[in-house]
C-alpha cells in the first residue's frame, strides 16, 4: 500500500522562504494568521490527513460507492462519513471561509497546504468538501442576503455539502447547448428540469442537505450561452426564513463506473420540477459559474499536485530499498547483494523528475493562491489589479500543468516500482488511475489551453503576461550580481525574452488566421509553464540560500534546479518548434481522410 | 464500449507497398506465402478478431480471472475458452511455425499482422497463447530432439500453452539474483525448487498441459548470472516417449490484482520438488532465456501498437460524432447545434499524434519482423549478419517505443472524449490501463534504454546503427532528383548525421564515466525512435506516391508525414538537450538528499 507522509518542511519553504506568507499576511490585514497559527494550522492538517484520510485511499478505491436503484440513495465507501464528520467538527470547512458567516477567516494561501494534503491523502473523499468551496463563492459573490444566511452558513461549517451542476449529457465544454429548464413560480421560486451529468458529489450520506448550483434556462431566454441562469436547489427544499422542508424533486440516477476515485460519487443528477432560487442576475449565469469554476481549477491543480508528491515519496522509499543489479561504475553496496536502484541514472532521472516537478509545482500552486488573497484583500488597487491579470493568466497553467505533471509523476513513480507498480496492492496504480480524471474535469487540458492562449493572452492582451516578465525581469536585475546564480538567470532572461518574441509572433498570425490560436494553444500553456518552473526553481535557490535552511537542504534546491534548467526546461524546444511551424499541419486534412 | 475493425488498407499498405512483403517472401523460399494467401490470411485475421475476440475485450475487463485457493485452478473470462478453442481449430496458433512440427510455415512478417490484430481486439486473451511463440523458440533452438519431439507439436498446434518463469520476488531485471533450485535425478530430470512471481498465463483453463519453461540454479553452480539453467517443467508430467502422466508438484499460489488486462492471468507459481527437464547446457540458461525474450519484446512492442490502433479508431470517431463549440474561423456545419470537435484545431492535434505513432509505427514494427525472417532465411551471410545487427538495434527501439507511444496514444484518445473518456463504458480508460503494463513487463522502458545504449549501441560499437544509416542514405541518394520529397529528405539527413555524431560523442564521456551511458540511455532511445519513424514515415510518403493507391490516400500519407515532421520530430531537440547535459545533473545528488 502506498504511505503518505505530509512534506511539511518542504510547504513550510514554499510558504515562509519563498513566498513570505507571515509578512504578506500581515500586509493584507489577516492579523489571525501569525507565524505560530500557521505552523498550528499546517501540524493538525498534517495529523488529520496522515491519519484519517490516508488510511481510506484504499479502501475507497476497492469498495467505492454503491448506489441503490430502489431509492436513489449513495452510500459512501467505510469510514469516509466517519472521517467527514471529523473534518467538520476539527472545523476545518471554512478554514479560509468569512469569520462572519462561521468561517475562521484564513488566508486562501494559508489554507491550501490543507488542499494539497487531503487531495494526497484521499483525492476522492477530498472532492466531497471540494465543491462546497465553489458554491460558497459563488454564494458570497452573487447571493442575496437571505440566501446568504440561508444556505452560506451550513456550508461554511460542513452541514451540508455543496455542487456545481453544468454538465449535461450532449453538452460539456459547451455550456450553450445545455437544455435544463427553469420556470417562474409565484413565490418567487423557479421549478427546475433537467439532467446533470458528472456531478461530483451529487448524492452521498455524508450530510442531509445537499446544496445544487444548476445551470438552467428561463423561459424565453436566449439562445447559446447568454441564455443561461443560476439556480440554487437544495436535495431537502428550504425556505426563505431558512426552514428545512420535504425532500425536493432532486434524485440520483446512477453514478458512474470510472477509471479511478472510486470513492467519489460521479453522479447523474435529475431534476424534476424541483424548487430553485435564481442566483444572481438573470441570464448572467455562466459569469457566477466563473467564479465558481475558477476557484474549483485552482484546487485541482493541487489535487495533480498532491497525488505527484504522494506518488514521489513512495517510488523514493522504493528505489532506496529495492536492490537489483550494481551501479554502472562499481559496486556502491558489495556487502548487499545488489545495490539499491537509486544508484542507476535512469531512476534517478525519473526520481528528480518528479522531485523537480513537485517542489517548483508547489511554489507555482501556492503562489497562484496567494494572489487570490491579494485580489480580495491588497490596499492598492493598482496591486489588485495587477495580481487579478496574473492570476487569470496562471490559473489555467496551474490547472493545466500541475495536473498533467501528476499524470506524468504518478507515471513515473508507478515505473520505478517495475511490474510491481501494476500491482494494486502497492498503491501506485491507483495514484495514476485517480490522477488521470484531474485533467478531464473542470475543463480538460485543451480547454485551459485555448483559455490561456485566447483569452488570457489574445483577447487581453497579454496583461497577466507582462506581470509575470516584470516579476522575471525584477529578480534577474536585483541578482544581477550575485555569481552564485548566474547559472539560472542567464538561461532565464534569454528563455523570457523568447517567450515574449514567441507570444508576439502567434498573435501576428492569429491576426490572419484565427485557427493559429487553437493550433498553438497546447504548446503554449506547457511552454508558459516549464517558463514559469523555471523562475520558480531560481527563485527557489535564492531563497534557499537566503534562508537559515540547513546546507544539505540548500544543496538539494541548487541540484534539484540543475537538473530542471537542464532536463526539464529543454522541453520548450519542442514546444517552440510546434508553435513555430503554424497551423497548416493541423488544418489541412480533410476531416474524411483521418482514417 | 470501444470498437474495433482491423486496420486492413494500412496493413496491406505497410506489408506490400512499404516493405515489398510478397518479393521478400519469395526470395527467402516462401514459396507458399503468396500474394493471394497473405491476403486470405489477413481476411480471416481480421473477421477471427474482430467478431470472436473484440467483443470479450469489456467482460475480460470486467469479470476477470478467478482464482480457487482450494484447488490453485485459474477460470478465465466467460468466453475467452470458447474463443481459444476457435483460435486452435483455425490453425492460427502455428501460423509462423515449421510445418515439420506441425506449423502453417508462414514467414514471421506474415504473422505479424495477426498479432496486431489480436492485440488490439484483445490484450488481456491475447496473452495466453503469446508465450506459446517464446516456448516454441526456446525448444526449436536450444531443445533436444525428444524435447522438441514431445513438446513442440502440442505447443504449435496450441493444445498446450507455454509460459516463461523468470521473475522471483526479489528478483525481476537482475535475474542473477534468482534462488530457485534444480536437483538432478536419477532418471535425468531434475527437481525444480521455488517460487515464481508475475507468471503470465501461469494457470489457465483452455488447455490440459502448461509447459513452463523456467530459470533455476544446479547445484554448485555459479553464483550469479552466470550460474543460471533453463528447465522445462509441465504441469502434468510428461516422460521421454510423450507419454502424459499425473499432475507435476507445480501449482498456482495465487493471481496478482493488477491495473489493467484483468482477463489474464499473472500468477504466482510454486515449484515443490517439481519434475523437469534440462534445456540447453547448464549455467547457460540466460541465453537461452534471450532467444524467448528477443521473440517476446518484439511482440510486446506489437501490443503497443495494437492498443494505440484500436484507441486511435474510436477517438477518431467521437472527433468526428461529438458537437460541441463552433469551429474558430466559423462554424462549419451551421445547420448542426455545433460543429464536431474535429474541426479544432487541438483535438486535430491529438487525432494526428496518434495517426503517426500509429501509422509509422507499424512499419517500424513490422519492418522489424521482417528481418527475423531475412536473418533465419537469407541466402547471403552477409545479409543475415547486417540483418541481425539492425535487429538487435531495432527490438528495444520497437519493444519501448511502441508501447509508451501506445501509452502516450492511448492518452490522447481517452482525452478527446473528455470526462467521457474516463467512464468505464466507452472502454477508452480500459485501454488506457491496458497498455500501461506493455511498458513494464519483458523489460521496463529503461531497461529497453540501456539494452539499446549499453550493448547494442556501445558494446556492439554501433553495428546496428550504422547499417540503419546506411539505408537512410541509400533512400535519401535514391530520391535525390525526386523534389516533392525533398521536404523530408533535407531533415532526415540532416538528422541522421546529428544522431550519428550525438553517438559518438556519448561514447566518448563513456569512456571517462560509464554513468554516462545510464545517463543518456532513455533520450537515446527516444531520440532514435523518433528518428526511425522519420525515415519510415519519408519512405511511407515514397511508397504511396510510387503505389497504386488513390490520390486520397497519398495525401493523407504526405499530410500525416508533414505533420510528423514539424509537431512530433522536434522531440528530438528536447532529447538531444538532455544527452549533451550530460550525467552531473543525475549523479551529483546524495542519495540522502532526494526528500
């Protein structure tokens, strides 16, 4: 079975040497959140997801959820209630939620360690909380204030669960297409009716209440994605004065048979006449649903995250221990009777893979989070503004690259294990099976894609960009003379200018063909992100060396950033090529003659 | 669930038009392996696999195999018997066997497709009679007269199966490890004395007898590789004369839970006292083992393919059913609610990733094959040698490239259909997990790696490379004058001198440091994968434009090689980068300090 140990020192580097969490804190009004709290707070998340959630991943996986035909009732895998149940009384659902509505007001970033650990711990009990967060966003910023009182404050404490309902059977990414309907009732209320398809956490026996966020329609509105609504529908109808009612006309159809999370109730959610609250202006649903959406891809960034460093620590036990063949130079352990696989280059190269990809992966994670903090938070709107750009030009890459980094370190971890890592008992394979569904949900990694290269850089202009170089530019001037980082900043101020150049010449030809865009979207997003590991790493050796760390820690950051400058980086050559060489090989062949 | 139809244009394209099968065949004295009988082959290749094996693909998945601790008896899949039943009866099992025991005689090239075939309909039932091949050639080349007398024919004809015991549990790649014991008896077998480990169709119940064939120390032997004997050992016992007796002291201690290809059987076996048979000299079983293993890695290569084939089909036709956005220059099918996702530029990108890997993978494999007949048939020792060399260069490039191709092709077609792809039902995720065991068993991909840098590259002083050079050469001087192939020619030469002196240069570091050559291996095995499909996909184009196909198909071949060469060859830089940074960024870090 594969163990999980929370990599507090490393999340504490990222926090604390890297990021300055404790100061920012301050800055931004969080008067709470001080050194010592934080520490608290990272200590018992550790306690909570080694011990109660770790032990679950198994079983979760092995038993899953059932679902009962008879009654549309889901019963969740043994112990995962049990465990909910702990979570909420430790309070830690509204850990970063408003103090005013029975959260205990954290920073976003001071949470997110949280986020990563319970995703390592158990990815599929984590996403029956997951959702909660989005709705209570979107509550906080599109709800009235009855709706606010009603359905914000059991969702903050953990009483009941939250949804994102958007997916319907013919229509996923696009949301114009969906068909659910919502007509006005006379008390103000909208009677809902539809299929949802791939509702996480739709139905389950954690909680009574189960709180819907349903994209529908109104009467008359209008076609496409400018016609669409959003609904609060809870599983047990409430009312105005947030009295709890009969059971609404929500009901669990199936749930689905997946490659991996098991445990986690993928449900099909029919709506039938069921009572709804519009939420938010009419027909401006799917910027509630952004809101919503935006949060829940931040989170599932971590979730690659968390399954790549789970994934890491156990193929490190493993190659430490397993003994086979002798190192190419000589026996390194003659009194065993081979050496530990760890001495081979090519374990190596698979172990530093995933060492490289998950320490930089989580300063890029935690460094998206926090500015969450400062777009809600900062003085300056200037400063907001600016943290706002980048963190819509990082989301994507977040979303995108931490979750197809954990597919690929879950990969290799599994393959450093050899014929073992197919075996279930060891753990590893299910860590990859889970790992895969992070780069399909909440937008596959096509959809981020064009949504960094259209939107994020096209059609704004490359503002979240141009944040991100003056961050570069800054570092690079400010280290200028220190030799001992030459190394890192050469290569990155030459790699910044040519993702400039590179990003200039796709808009030149976007101009002409808007295919252009889509055809370098892909090649775009991981170029932006080995781009931005890049920066990471170097900011990582400074801030190691500026650090009281000790100087074994130190010389793996520096060794570590070696290796990524020098065998991860590289793959932005490939990239480069592939937006290079423009549209034409995709677009010319006839859709008939693929096969 | 997933369809399958066999690829039988590409495969008739690859054999006759590529690689000039039926000429070929004629040369080496095949003189039953005409035109007309390759074709009537492939036909009933293709109606056996999709319309007996194809639909068991999801109830394998599904139900797997059983395993009885009471008894150790192994029950397959419903209906995987039934279809080995048919599988004999046809003849299929000794279609590239001797007719002297009891074979068809068909060349190995002809056979090839049919494995493809099976693979790609079903991997899991595909592994049963896989073995069978490996046995067969172990007994052919090593077995003595009796051996082959008694053993053989019921392996070629399939009444038997055969099964490779190599694996111990503390032993895979380092075989020199392995523990299991031989004692010589009175009447010339020997008592066989261990535990087997990941033994593929160890117990099954489509046949009466398994012939295992099975690595174990004599007594006094050396220690080490070195001091390892090949036995065969049945699960009945069978003396001189043929004549079957009772059960042998072999039995199956239990069934690994595994990832994917659930409807095989890997299992434990435990030999107690067990009766068997020398094969080969003592303490020279390893060589004998790599007879069976070349056989094996080659086919597992196919595997690759097939699963990647088979991915590819149906992703291709989601691409070309699902509606969803409007294509970014405009919709295409403004009558439909929205365009099908082939239209965009990404999914295109996916759809013809998979198009290339697949399509100029399987002339890379089936190439390949025909050089095991070329190597055993060859008039000319000349051209047997030069055929071997390429050969042996060739299996680790086909065995890794091919199947983590298929694990990448597999990737993308799950991808297309979105969170579709990870649901159970439509069978994508099914070859997802399928093919990720092709790149663990008969050697991992780094295994693969260092065969190919280790000893096919550096010890053997690039004989095999060199005599791949020296065709990419002759095509590039034969098509010299042809300009609408110059488009390819220019970087395939270009190329092939930079993988050229990228050897050399590895081979001088190794020199000082042989980590190096671990350093290198897996780039080096990536970068000539990608420059081997450069070649076959520039003579592809040749070939089809040479042919008699329609214009349709040609442009698709030159389309597919376009796309090749600007959005897959450049992968290569990546690669190149990470050899020339050498084995420092590997090696430097303390074991201590990876966590």
């Amino acid at each position: 079975m594969s163990t999980y140990q929370a990599p507090l020192h490393d999340i504490r580097f990222a926090l604390h040497d890297v990021l300055g969490a404790e100061a920012l804190f301050a800055r931004l009004g969080f008067t709470e959140a001080t050194g010592d709290i934080i520490d608290a707070v990272l200590d018992e998340s550790a306690r909570f997801t080694e011990t109660v959630l770790a032990p679950l991943n198994r079983v979760g996986d092995e038993v899953g959820c059932g679902y009962d035909q008879a009654t549309g009732a889901v019963t969740t895998p043994p112990g995962f209630k049990q465990a909910y149940a702990q979570f909420v009384d430790g309070g830690w659902s509204g850990l970063a939620s408003p103090v005013e509505f029975g959260g205990q007001g954290m920073p976003h970033l001071a949470a997110i360690p949280l986020k990563e650990m319970i995703d390592a711990a158990n990815l599929a009990w984590g996403n029956f909380p997951l959702l909660s967060h989005g709705a209570t966003e979107a509550l906080l910023h599109h709800g009235e204030t009855w709706q606010q009182e009603v359905f914000l404050k059991p969702l903050v404490d953990g009483r009941w669960t939250g949804t994102m309902c958007l997916t319907e059977p013919h229509c996923g990414t696009d949301l114009g297409l969906l068909k659910t309907r919502a007509a006005p009732r006379d008390d103000g209320s909208f009677a809902i009716t539809g299929t949802k398809i791939f509702i996480t956490a739709g139905e389950h026996d954690f909680t009574d209440n189960i709180v819907h966020l349903v994209l529908a329609r109104l009467p008359d509105a209008p076609a496409g994605s400018k016609g669409i609504s959003l609904f609060i529908v809870p599983k047990l109808r409430v009312d105005r004065d947030g009295h709890v009612g009969e059971r609404n006309a929500v009901r669990c159809g199936a749930i689905e048979h997946k490659m991996g999370i098991h445990g986690s109730a993928t449900c099909v959610i029919n709506f039938d006449d069921a009572q709804g609250w519009l939420i938010g202006e009419p027909n401006k649903g799917l910027m509630a649903m952004f809101t919503m959406m935006n949060t829940a891809r931040l989170a599932v960034g971590l979730q690659g995250l968390g399954l790549a460093d789970r994934a890491y620590q156990n193929a490190l036990r493993y190659a430490r221990e397993r003994l086979q063949m002798r190192s190419l130079t000589g026996a390194k352990f003659p009194d065993k009777p081979a050496d530990p696989i760890i001495v081979h280059p090519d374990v190596r190269r698979m172990l530093l893979t995933q060492k490289a990809l998950v320490e930089g992966g989580r300063v890029l994670g935690y460094h998206a989070a926090s500015l969450v903090d400062i777009v809600a938070h900062a003085d300056d709107a200037g400063e907001r503004e600016r943290a706002d750009a980048l963190l819509g030009f990082l989301t994507p890459i977040v979303k995108a690259c931490l979750t197809e980094w954990g597919v690929e370190c879950t990969y290799h971890a599994l393959q450093c294990f050899g014929g073992h890592g197919y075996i279930a008992e060891h753990g590893m394979e299910q860590l990859a099976r889970d790992a895969r569904i992070t780069t399909l949900y909440e937008g596959t990694t096509g959809i981020q894609a064009l949504d960094l290269m259209g939107r994020k850089t096209m059609q704004l202009q490359g503002a979240g960009l141009r944040v991100f170089l003056g961050m570069v530019e800054a570092f690079c001037q400010a280290h200028a003379e220190d030799g001992a980082l030459r190394e890192f900043l050469e290569p990155l101020r030459a790699k910044a200018g040519e993702w400039q150049a590179l990003t200039l010449a796709i808009g030149k030809r976007a101009m002409g063909d808007a295919d252009e865009i889509g055809a370098a979207a892909y090649d775009y997003l991981f170029y932006s992100g080995y781009m931005a590991l890049a920066y990471w790493w170097a900011r990582s050796v400074a801030a190691a060396d500026a650090s009281s760390q000790p100087q074994a820690f130190k010389d793996a950051k520096r060794e570590t950033a070696r290796f990524y400058f020098a065998r991860i980086l590289p793959r932005t050559l490939a990239h480069k090529a592939a937006i290079d060489s423009g549209a034409a090989s995709l677009m010319t062949m006839d859709a008939d003659r693929f096969d």
